[in-house]
C-alpha cells in the first residue's frame, strides 16, 4: 500500500530533530532530503534494469542500516552516497553534505548515535516506498515540497528563498495556460524557469499540462540555479516527480544563461516560463557585463535597470527568452508597477510593447526570505496588436494566517483563476484596464489601487452619534446581507429614527440581540436551505466519486467537481460560493485525493485492506512495534459507527463513567491535600497522590489496627519464633476470648506459623484503627476505593475496545463493494463535507451576530448620558465618604 502523507510527514520531519545543535536549519534541507531521495530510490529502484535511477552494488540503502553503531559510519555513509550519486550524474553535492563532519554530527560515540538515529528514522517500517505505483508516488513529490516548506520557516530571512510557496506555484502554472496545450507532431512544447530553486514551480506548471498515451508529460523541462547543492536538490526533484528527461543546469542565469543558441549567439526560446527570482537583487551586476550583454537584455527598452536592482534584470530576460507566441508568469516585487526612473522608461517600454497581460496583486508576506508585497505579471506575447489593455486583479485581501507568515487559501486560488480567465470585472476586486487609461491619465504607473479599489467595510466612529445619540445609517446597512437574509430582523433590532433621517435607535436590548438573530424564522430557514444545496452536488459527486477506475485523472476530477460546487452555491446568501468551494478543496488536499490514488491503484475493494500502526519501543535502537491496525481507506470509527452501534455507545458510557470518577478523586485529591488534609501522607511534593505512597500508606495504617485477639495472636506468633514450650503457648492461646475459633494446629497438635499468620490477616480484618488515626484511615480508604472503582471501569472499557476491535478485523474482510461505497460517500466524504459546509454557515450567521452586537453597544449611550452617570456616581461616593467622617 502507498505511504500515507500523516506517515511520511511526521517521520521525516523527525529527522530534523537528530541535526539539531550542530547543523544550521538552512542546511537540514541538504542531509534530510539527500537520504529521503537515497531511501526512495533504494526502494523503488533496486535491482531494475534500465531504471531512471541506478542503485550501484554495495551503494543502497540497506547498506547503510547495515552501519548503524559502527565506528566508521560517518565515513562509509559518504563513500556509498557519494558512488550512488556519481552513478547517476549528480557528483558535487557530496561536497557539501558529509555524514562524517564532527563540527556539524559530533564525535566520537555522539556521532555514531547521531548518524544511527537518523538512518534510522528513514528506516520506519511505515516509509517503504517499494510498494507506491501509480500516482501514489506523487506523495513522495508532495512530501519533499512539504520539507521545502519547513526548510524555508526554519531558514528565516534570505536563506529561505529557495522555495515558492506551493499555492504561488499553482496559481502560476494554471494563469499562463499550459493546461490548454495538446500533443502535436509539429510542435515540441517547453517550460523554462530562469531561477528554478528547488523546481517546484517547474514542476507545478509541467503537473498542469497533458500527458501523452504513455503517461508522460508533452512539455519538456528546463531550469538554472545559481547555487549548486538547490540545482541537485531540483535534480531529484524532478525524478521523484517523474520527469527525469528535465535539465536542469547551475550557474548565474544573468551572467551565463545555460541555454542559448550556440551558432548565431542567441538565447534559447521557450513556450512557458515561470519564474520567481530573487527579489530587488542588488548584487544583479556581478560578472554581468551590462552594457556589452551578447544577448541584447539589458539595453532593449529604453534605460539600463538599477545597478543595485535586479527586478527588471530578470524581466528582460525572460522577454528575450519567450518564442514569439509565448507565455510566461513571473513573481515580482509589487514597486515594478509603479516604481520611477530607470524602471519608469523600462516599464513605459514594455507597456507599449503590450507584452504584458495581466497582472495579480498578492497579498503580502505570502513568501519566506521576504515580506515585501508581490505580484504575478503575466506575459502573453500571442495577441499583442489586438491587446487593448492589461487586466488586473487585487488579490492582496485573501488569504489566512499561518503562523507567522500569509497563506493563499483555496478559495483565493480559484477566485484568482476564474476570474482571469472570464476576463470579467468584478467591482472591487479585477479589472479590465485600457492603454488609454494607464498612459493619458496615470503616465504608465500601473499600481493596482489607482485602478482597483477595495471596498472598505470597516466601521468608522461616527463623532455625531457618540454625541447626540441615535445609530448611524451606514453602520446598520453594513449588515445589507443579513437582512436580506432576515428582512423581519431588521425592524425587531433597530428603528429609523423620524427625527433623523440618517440614524437609527435600538428596538432591542443588546444582550437579546445574538438569541434573536438565532431564533430568526427567516435566517433559521435560510440556514436549512444552503445545507441542502450540497443535495444538487452529491447528485454530480455521486456517480463520479463511485466510478473511480485506473485511467481516471485526479486533477480533471477535482477541477470537474469543483465547478459543480460553484455552481451549486451560487443562489448561496449566508456564505460565499467560493467558502464551499475552499472546503471541498480543502478536503481534497487532506483526505480525498489519497482516498482516490488508492481507488485507482486498488479498486474499491481496498476498503477491506487494513494496515498496521506502529509504536516506538523504549529501546534505544529506535525499533517500532505493531500496537493496533487502522481501515487504509475507511476507518475504524466509520466502521464501528456503522455496525457496531451499541458498542460504541457502552465504550462512550464507561469512558464518560471513567472520566467521571476520575474527576471525584481529582476533588477528593484537592480537598485532601491542603494544609492539615487527611490525605497529605499519600502525596507527593507537587501535592499529586502516587500510587506507591497510597499504597504504602495503607500498609501501614493496617498495621495499627488493634484488637485483643490480634494482641493475643501476635503475642502467640512471637513465643513460636521463640520455640517456647507447648505449655506456654496454650496458655497464651487460651487468652483469646470466647466465642472467637481460629485453627491455630497442625494435625500433629502442633501450633502452626502458617495458620498463626493466617489467623492474624482474619482478625486485621475486624480490628480497629486506633481513633488518632481514624480519619485519616477512612480518608486513605475511600480515595483507594474510588481508585479501585475507576481501574475496574476502564478494565472493563478496555475489554469492551478490545472486543470491538476482534469484530472489526473480522468485519473488514467481508465488506462487500457496495458497502464499501456506502461507507466511503456517506460516512466518510459527504459526512465531512456536510459537516464543513454547516460550519461555515455558523461562523457566518456568528459573524454577522457580533457586528450586529458591536454596533449596538457602540451607540448605546451618548457621551451626555455616559457624562450624567459619572457625575452621579460621584456624587454618591463623596456622599458615602461623608457619612464616613472624609470629606474634601
């Protein structure tokens, strides 16, 4: 079974820990994803011929498990990457990544430990990539991104540059149109990235276009990188995302471009570029010879870019670099829009040209290594003399917060998208500019917000109100949607006020307000009804989702599905149709997309393969054991949900009976532990009670328990360790009052230390504790009783999970295909998607809730009444302090 990413993304990043203390975070990128490309080609690779990756003898992986504790780890682990790379023309990088560094890894037994553990970690059982086939590779591609991603965050500023966050790169790849391309016999298409880093930005746009009968992709490939360890880094980029044909060259792409035309001394020309360089380079100059560029680059449009700016450096170079028809998409920093001087005329220039096609304004901080606010431009040189203008899009106000940088959401990427390709304004958002309008009214500044205002719905103070009361007419219409939504609501929570014809008073007190919009008839209804226009996509998903079969294109389904919520929720009023579209994406990037790679690769009868999980053990050799299994494609829970009802519920019972009383012995815990508490002699210094102490504790307070037969036993015990003579110990025997019968003989008539013993533990029984320690004797008692009654619930919850569990393995073999599917739409997809879609129509109606609240108690009392009451309030204090003998 293909590894899951929840799998892989959580080993591997374990990894980084091992490097921590002697590797900077910018170089964990070059230890951890050289041995995740050694382990995934190991695996998939050896012992094939003909092979895109040639695994040399001796040179595997599982040669170097073989190393693991031995003194010259470091060093052998260099020798076999080191030929495994050179087998597969990749030399070089071995120079910067040694295993056998003592700065970086240690020495001595600290190295071996710090190699072994990180060997290893790729050695989880759960990361065997011989079993991936078909597109379940591409989670290997997935993953790399994902450690590029950290890799950036871990690097902070300027060493993080080589990555382009993933949304960026999609966004890009679907905006230039390499989608729409076809396979032609005449035609050879190609995709460059002048600045290619780690190649996801390549590799995005090359994932958008068609493949061929065999699968392969029509476009070939072709990047330069500055820095030689990211170019090998991008190297194997491109062989676990299957396009090992992919050159990819190093070196200065503005001193030496890698690809040009040897013969006439002319740049290479390419379909599609994309490109993200580094941004307002100031060292663009250095080995550039500017003014004498071969190329022709830098003296095409009118002015030499800045010397201590590369921006429009990089421009030009990607202008000589398209074919007459081509296409490109290049991340720039927002100033070349609107930035003078040099860059003025340059920009003026290639605005005339009408080169450029649109524009994208993204939001800021959306990069690692920068926060300065970027755009995409687009370059169409196909269609320029009939080019009327250059469309722009603000995206700057979409995105949500991850940590401490900005992340495009879904919904941002397909609003950016289908907006584009409509080439259709959408007031406050894009736009379709005239040439006439950018060079007669703004001479050539092409910054998006003198084109593309962004409505404000910010809700000012409004001084007036503040002073002579009533609430302001724009802040109740900012609420437009809601009562559209609820048009009886409006008047149950504010009245026009007659007297003012611009402000409105409060019907409602503004504690009643969020229960009335709640119980609203209207909103209640219309709630209900937006739910239920997933019913029209379900129809669509249905058929589409249950007929996933080998040759099924998961982008075409995703894209196909995604239109259809689109269009399902555009009636929507509470939530946008681009909110339903971001969690149907977003449950795509999660969940369903592995679900159907799996489909494609194993049918729908994968729903009966289970797989194991797997534990640490607390060995230090980092072994894993199995601990439990796990449905691969419907979970336990599902399946338990759905036919072992009643046992869950018992489970749910005992769990909430356990959690119960283990919050009584929490109050039992508090109450005892205190100063002077009973139970202070069974806890521990942080005031915690520990099973040891209790138990010892209650050892000992047994031990005080007296009575005059226990005295009698004890005293006839100790005259037997003495060998006293027969006559004296019946005589101590006979001290024992009437009525009591213990058996104290051997057969023989002999007393018996065994049965003496015996004897006592039955009179301890009925002894009493002496009344000194009486309550803290029933205070120890009743916490170990209720201890005693938690253990035997969550015995009794472990037995019944255990149980579930016998069934489940038996039952998941048995699912038949439509019960597979029943499982996986209703109770797992739809189930998940239904559940997002209610939840964001609450946040909404929330939403709403509390602007309604915030503009009601903003305006609730004027400034006279706020006055009169402080004034009041003095008044009575100053009297209350007279009466108190204090006056001033």
């Amino acid at each position: 079974m293909a590894v899951k990413k929840s799998e892989l993304y959580a080993s591997l990043w374990a990894a980084c820990d091992k490097l921590r203390g002697g590797v900077e975070p910018a170089k964990y990128k070059d230890y951890v994803l050289l041995l995740l490309f050694f382990k995934y080609a190991s695996d998939k690779y050896r012992g094939q011929k003909n092979a895109p990756v040639l695994i040399p003898e001796g040179a595997s992986f599982d040669d170097l498990i073989l190393l693991k504790g031995k003194s010259n780890i470091g060093e052998e682990t260099d020798k076999k990457l080191a030929a495994f790379l050179e087998a597969n023309g990749m030399t070089g990088m071995e120079k910067e990544v040694s295993f056998n560094d003592p700065e970086k890894l240690g020495k001595g037994k600290d190295h071996i430990d710090r190699v072994s553990d990180l060997i290893g970690v790729f050695q989880n059982p759960a990361l065997d990539f011989s079993k991936n086939r078909a597109s379940g590779d591409d989670i290997m591609g997935d993953a790399y991104e994902y450690f590029m991603k950290k890799f950036a965050q871990e690097s902070r500023k300027s060493k993080g540059q080589f990555y382009t966050p993933g949304e960026v790169s999609r966004v890009i790849a679907r905006l230039i149109g390499i989608g729409s391309i076809r396979v032609s016999r005449r035609k050879d298409w190609t995709l460059y990235d002048p600045a290619c880093g780690s190649g996801s930005l390549l590799i995005r746009a090359a994932d958008e276009a068609s493949v061929d009968r065999e699968g392969e992709p029509i476009v070939s490939i072709f990047g330069q990188e500055i820095d030689g360890t990211t170019a090998k880094l991008a190297q194997m980029n491109m062989i676990i995302h299957h396009k090992e044909t992919a050159e990819i060259q190093s070196g200065n792409t503005l001193s030496d471009p890698a690809f040009y035309i040897k013969k006439d001394v002319t740049l290479r020309t390419f379909d599609f570029i994309v490109m993200n360089p580094p941004f307002s380079d100031k060292r663009w100059t250095s080995g550039v010879n500017v003014e004498g560029d071969r190329y022709g680059r830098f003296q095409a449009y009118g002015a030499t870019p800045p010397p201590k700016n590369g921006d429009y450096a990089w421009f030009e170079h990607v202008l000589k670099s398209l074919n007459a028809t081509g296409k490109a998409g290049i991340v720039l920093p927002l100033g070349v829009l609107f930035r003078g001087n040099a860059e003025e005329v340059i920009r003026k220039d290639i605005l005339a040209a009408h080169s450029i096609k649109g524009v994208v304004a993204l939001p800021g901080n959306l990069f690692y290594g920068t926060g300065i606010p970027a755009c995409i431009v687009l370059i169409d040189k196909e269609g320029t003399t009939a080019r009327k203008g250059i469309f722009l899009i603000d995206a700057s106000h979409g995105y949500k917060k991850d940590g401490n940088k900005n992340r495009l959401r879904e919904q941002d990427i397909e609003r950016i998208v289908r907006t584009y390709a409509a080439q259709q304004d959408v007031p406050g958002y894009a736009r379709m500019v005239s040439y006439e309008e950018i060079f007669e009214r703004n001479d050539g500044n092409l910054n998006i917000t003198r084109y593309v205002q962004h409505p404000d719905d910010t809700l000012p103070q409004n001084i007036a109100a503040h002073l002579s009361g009533g609430i302001p007419k724009n802040d109740v219409e900012s609420l437009e949607k809601l009562w559209q939504v609820a048009p009886q609501l409006k008047g149950r929570v504010f009245k026009k006020a007659e007297e003012v014809l611009d402000a409105y008073h409060l019907v409602a007190a503004p504690e009643a307000m969020e229960r009335m919009i709640c119980e609203d008839a209207d909103l209640r209804a219309r709630k209900q009804m937006e739910e239920a226009l997933m019913d029209a996509w379900e129809h669509i998903a249905r058929p589409a989702l249950l007929s996933i079969r080998k040759d099924t294109v998961p982008k075409a389904l995703i894209r196909r599905l995604t239109d259809e919520i689109l269009k399902a929720y555009a009636p929507a009023q509470i939530i946008d149709p681009y909110t339903a579209c971001d969690i149907l994406l977003n449950y795509w990037n999660e969940t369903l997309h592995d679900d159907v790679d799996i489909l494609r690769v194993e049918g729908y009868e994968a729903g009966r393969l289970m797989e194991p999980v797997y534990a640490k053990t607390k060995q230090k050799d980092g072994k894993t054991k199995v601990i439990s299994f796990e449905g691969v494609l419907i979970s336990k829970d599902i399946l338990a949900q759905e036919y072992y009802a009643d046992d869950v519920a018992r489970i749910a019972k005992l769990e909430d009976e356990a959690a119960r009383l283990a919050g009584v012995l929490d109050e039992m815990q508090e109450d005892g532990t205190g100063e002077d508490g009973l139970l202070n002699e069974v806890a521990s210094d942080n005031g915690k009670i520990t099973k040891s102490k209790l138990k010892a504790r209650r050892k000992e307070l047994a031990a005080l328990k007296t009575s005059p037969a226990l005295e009698v036993l004890q005293q006839l015990l100790a005259l037997l360790a003495e060998k006293k003579p027969q006559a004296k110990l019946d005589a101590c025997a006979k001290r024992l009052s009437t009525g009591t019968s213990y058996d104290l003989c051997n057969k023989n008539g002999t007393y018996g230390k065994k049965k003496i013993q015996d004897a006592i533990k039955a009179a301890q029984a009925s002894a009493e504790i002496p009344e000194a320690y009486r309550e803290e004797y029933e205070a120890v008692e009743a916490y170990a009783a209720k201890c005693a009654e938690k253990e035997e619930k969550e015995d009794e919850r472990d037995r019944a999970v255990k149980d579930l569990e016998d069934k489940l393995e038996k039952r998941y073999p048995q699912l038949t295909v439509e019960e597979i599917q029943h499982l996986l739409f209703d109770c797992k997809w739809m189930k998940s998607l239904r559940r997002g879609i209610a939840d964001a129509i609450d946040l909404a109606v929330n939403r709403w809730s509390e602007r309604t609240l915030l503009i009601a108690k903003r305006y609730e009392h004027t400034l006279g009444e706020l006055e009169a009451r402080a004034e009041a309030s003095r008044k009575e204090m100053k009297a209350a302090l007279g009466r108190m003998g204090y006056t001033w």
